[in-house]
C-alpha cells in the first residue's frame, strides 16, 4: 500500500495593504500597551512579587502584540505570492452551512478544479448572500494549482 503524503489545500487570507498596515499598527499599539504597564506599575508597586507579576502580565501583552505583527507579515508575503502566480477562477459552492453566533456566518463547501473540496468560514456580504443561494452559486477565488494554495476575493485585488 502506497502511503505517500498528497499535499493539502491551504487557503490564503487576501488583505488589502490597508488592513495588512492596521493589523501592524494595532500590534504596535498593544505592544506599547505592555511596555507602558510595566514602567507605570514598577514605580506605583513596591512589592517584589507584585512587580513580577505585572511583568509576566506585562510580557504576555507584549507577546500578543509581536504576534499580531508576525501574522501580518506572513499574511502579506502569502497573499503576494498567490496574487503573483494564482489564476482568478470561480469555485462553485457545493454546500453551505450556518455558523452564526453574535454575527451571520456561513461555513461554504467549494469544489476545486482537481475535483477535491475546501472550506471558506466568512461573513463577507458576497459569501452570504453565494451561501443562501447554494448549491446554484458560485465563490471568486484567486487560485495555484501547483502550491494548493487559494484565497476567496472579497473585493478587488488592488492594494
């Protein structure tokens, strides 16, 4: 029995420089939050053991906020990537469940070109409106075939 690993598809989020550039400056701020914590609270607390746990709270915000920024980074340089080489097809939408908690989302079932599927989780108005309409709807979706690699487009792929 032949047990070699087929590769799967991996799905790429296509955020606008904008968004890339919010995330960043989010992730600074939230950063700066976690600094800022820990010189306010190293002079307004005397205890050793109260400084140390303001500095482990402290170092975690400060984790979340290099994370984000890291996220942003591997986000941009995939998107770049597909939207140098992926070709713009449209998927058709084979099923489409509801996911909603506190906002409409819709869990979309797409067939790839290759006959395998894939799942889109989103609330964009596009995917709602291509989910309430399944299975006669179809998803624009910028493609690579040779990677697995794919992003839905939620509007236009200019920056």
């Amino acid at each position: 029995m032949n047990r070699a690993a087929t590769l799967e598809w991996t799905q790429v989020d296509l955020a606008r420089r904008s968004e890339v550039t919010a995330q960043r400056v989010t992730a600074i701020l939230v950063a700066l939050l976690g600094i800022g914590g820990f010189a306010l609270t190293v002079r307004m607390i005397f205890d050793w053991w109260g400084v140390v746990l303001v500095l482990l709270g402290c170092l975690i915000i400060v984790a979340l906020g290099v994370g984000l920024w890291l996220n942003a980074d591997v986000n941009a340089v995939a998107a770049a990537k597909l939207k140098e080489v992926g070709t713009t097809v449209s998927l058709p939408v084979v099923a489409a469940y509801e996911t909603t908690d506190e906002s409409i989302r819709y869990q979309l079932q797409l067939r790839v070109p290759s006959d395998e599927f894939v799942t889109h989780a989103c609330g964009q108005p596009g995917c709602v409106a291509a989910a309430r309409t399944a299975p006669d709807s179809s998803v624009p979706v910028l493609l690579n075939e040779s990677t697995k690699t794919w992003g839905v487009i939620h509007g236009s792929l200019e920056p």
